[in-house]
C-alpha cells in the first residue's frame, strides 16, 4: 500500500497538492453555504441612463406596497442576455421583472412557444382592453407566432435632425421637402464650398452603418422577413432599396459620409458642421444630443424623414424595450401589478420624456401638454409633439431570432453593391440592381441553410 500511495503523492509536488486540498476545501465550502433566497420582487434593468428614474419609481412603489418590495439591480446587456438564457436553459434563478433590449431577446424566441421563458401575456392585454390602449406597431418586436411577451416600454419614431442655421443662412425652404430626393435637391447648395469643392454632406451613414441601414430599410417598406417569420432578403423590392441607398455612399452625386453616433469625434463632426442631415428617434435626443453636444443647441431642427416615394411612410423606428415577466416568477400576479405601475402610469410616462426624451406607447398619454412645451435646443419647436405625431406610423418589425444575422447578411451587401458600383463606375441605380439581386439571393440561400437547422423554426416553403 505505501508504495502505491508513494507514487501517487509523488505524482503533484507538494505545492500542487496544496492547491489541490484548498480546492476541494472551498469546493466544501461553497456547496454548504446556504444562500437566502432574494426577498421581494426583482427588477433587472441594462440601461444606465433610466436607472435614476426607475429608483425613483421603485422607491415610490415600495412606499405603498410594504409587502411586495422591489429591488433594482443593472445589469449590462450582455451579461443579461447571457443570465436571461441560462435561465431559460438550465433553471439558474433570474428576476421577476426584466427590462430587455431589442437586439438581445432574439434568442429567447429560438424555441417552440411553450419554452419561451416569458409570460404569455397576449389573453391578458387583450382582456383589459391595452392592446387598443398601447401604440400596435410598438408590439412587434415582442411578438412571436402571434403571441406577446411583453409590455413596450416605448416607439422610437426616428426623425431627421438637421442644421437649421445653416439653412436659414442659405436662404432654403424646407417646406419644400416631402421626399429624399426633394431634400437632396433643395439642400444641394450647403454641399459645395468657395472653391467649388464638397464642403459637407447633406445625411449622415455609410455602407457599413447598420443602424441607417435598418433605418432606411424599414421606412422604405422593406423587410427581412414576413408575417410568418419567413426571410425574404432577396425581395425585389430590397434589391432595388440596395441599389438607390448605394449611390447615396459613392459616384458623382455622393450624398453622405460616416458619422460616428455615440463618439467625440462625431459628435465633434456634427458640431462642425460637416454633415448637415441626422436621422435620430426620440431617445438620441434626450440622451445623447442634448447632455453630450450642448453647443448645438439653438442650431438644429427636427422634421419628418423625407419619404422614399411621394406619400410614403415619414418615419422609422431605431431600438426598442419591453418589459417581461419570468416564467419561473413566484409572484407572477404581483409581478404584473408592478410592470403596469412602471410603464402605464401617465405621471411615470411624462417623466420619461422630460428625463430621458422618451415618447410613451400608451396612446391615451399622447394628448399631455408637456409634449407641446418649446425646446430651446431645437429653436423652439414642440419636440415631444412632433415625435408624437410620427408614432403611430412607425413600421412594424420582426422578433425573428435571426434578425441580427439577416440584417448583417443585408448589410454586407449593400457594402459589394456600393464597392461595385465604385469599381465598374455604374452609378445609376437600375443598373445595380442586377448585381444587388444577386448578391441578396445568395444571403437569403444562407440565412435560410441557419434558420433550417432550427427544428422549431424550419422555414416552410
């Protein structure tokens, strides 16, 4: 016996062996600590920016509900992307209530409906009469399969944003403009310089940007997928989108030029004046615009977008929020009663908007004066009831799992379709088409090989 248990010890140095006993000790350890379960409901928010007005909601709620108590805690995205499927997977605990984005809920429609870790909350709305109350299209990204699971925290309508001293200097109408090619037209001359040279572009974005690529895409009425979760990136209508916005980013009649939202450096871009044009929806606004680039204040306006085609949509939608119960919640009906105090109440609504510039989706809250209060910032103008005005237009969008791979599958084709064009010097946006069909042929052959290893979600003919 020694000697085996000679050979065994003398397989690790003493050191390692030490590592190896306090391992197993800790080890010991952990699994004997018992850890109190989390008292009173909670709350996992990923954006700092409404972290102050949430802890003031939820101080407020806890002063009237002494026995169901919140506690807030924030999150970073990705890790509450990341928390949000172990949960859904595998039974790891996960709060009540979740704030969640847009562009990480994706995976949580991967599976069939009676997996998905939310709530159903569909039958529920429809009973207390909020799917006529709250704004449709601000439904969409939290539909899957015709079922909800969430409440929309808000609209986005998208706007542009333009140099209004510089066109008053300029002597431009803008009434003028009702569609993009009126708005290239009337604004051309802030284009050219002294000396005959681009002295600034009229809109900001470039090929890579994927933001004004979903932006666009959707305003035009293109989409990535139907009502029944099918991809359709190779539409016609998508080639021919290709083809138009690719002309906007290269050749003779260039319109645009990258512009970094969220840097100094763009921000210092548009301080400058060298893009005159910003698409921004109502959380830009309040969020960034205004508390990171106060030196533009008095020298911008906001209008509709000019639509792709006389009569058009003049809006867009740019991210997104919704609020979801867990499916494992203990306290589902407390759960509700406090999602419905956060984002239904009219005081909480205006709040948001004056705070962090965000419209509410709750229709009956459209009519508050606050949205017609000047803003100083945008030369007077009524900024809430403009974004308002646009909210019930914006366009609908798919909750689809895939989206994230098919928006950048479509964005790398406009990027060859604007190379192409650059390359064999085809500036004219019919003859693109060709080559932006057969590039989105392609991404759609690939997008529907992804979506067909997903037993649930097989892409029917």
């Amino acid at each position: 016996m020694r000697a085996p248990l000679a050979r065994l010890l003398g397989v690790l140095s003493p050191a390692a062996w030490l590592v190896v006993v306090l391992a197993i000790g800790s080890s010991i350890g952990v699994a004997l600590v018992r850890v109190p379960p989390p008292r009173g409901l909670q709350f996992w928010i990923f954006a700092i920016q409404h972290r102050p007005y949430y802890l003031r909601a939820v101080a407020a709620w806890n002063h009237r509900h002494p026995d169901e108590q919140v506690q807030l805690t924030l999150i970073n995205g990705n890790s509450l992307q990341q928390r949000m499927m172990s949960s859904f997977f595998s039974g790891t605990p996960i709060a009540d209530v979740l704030e969640v984005e847009r562009t990480i809920v994706g995976p949580a429609f991967a599976g069939p409906l009676d997996q998905v870790g939310f709530v159903d909350l569909t039958d529920r709305l429809r009973r207390q009469g909020l799917l006529e109350a709250v704004n449709a299209p601000s439904f969409s990204p939290w539909t899957s399969r015709g079922r909800i699971f969430g409440i929309p925290h808000d609209v986005h309508p998208v706007l542009l944003a333009y140099r209004a001293d510089l066109v008053a200097a300029a002597g431009i109408d803008v009434s003028h403009i009702a569609t993009w090619d009126d708005y290239f037209r009337v604004m051309a001359p802030l284009m050219q310089g002294r000396d005959g040279s681009v002295e600034r572009y009229l809109i900001n974005g470039w090929p890579s940007d994927l933001y004004t690529c979903e932006i666009l895409l959707l305003q035009a009425g293109g989409a990535l997928f139907d009502a029944r979760e099918r991809p359709t990136l190779n539409a016609p209508a998508n080639a021919r989108f290709i083809a138009r916005l690719a002309t906007w980013y290269t050749g003779p009649h260039r319109v645009a030029r990258s512009l970094d939202y969220f840097s100094a450096s763009g921000h210092q871009m548009l301080q400058s004046g060298l893009t005159v044009g910003l698409l921004v929806p109502d959380w830009y606004v309040g969020l960034i615009l205004k508390p990171e680039i106060p030196g533009l204040a008095g020298k911008l306006k906001l209008m509709p977008l000019p639509a792709w085609e006389p009569g058009g949509r003049r809006t867009s939608a740019w991210g997104g929020t919704m609020l979801a119960i867990a499916r494992s919640s203990p306290r589902p009906r407390a759960a509700w009663d406090f999602a419905q105090y956060l984002y239904l109440d009219p005081a909480g609504a205006i709040a948001l908007f004056r705070g962090d510039g965000i419209v509410t989706p709750v229709k009956s809250n459209w009519g508050n004066p606050a949205y017609d209060e000047p803003d100083p910032y945008f030369c007077g103008q009524p900024v809430g009831r403009l974004f308002v005005d646009e909210a019930s237009h914006v366009p609908l969008r798919t909750s689809s799992p895939y989206n994230q791979l098919a928006i950048s599958a479509f964005d790398n084709c406009l990027i060859d379709v604007t190379a192409y064009a650059a390359r064999t010097g085809r500036f004219d946006p019919g003859a693109l088409v060709p080559e932006a069909q057969r590039l989105l042929d392609a991404a759609q052959a690939e997008v529907r090989s992804q979506i067909g290893r997903n037993v649930f979600l097989s892409v029917q003919p």
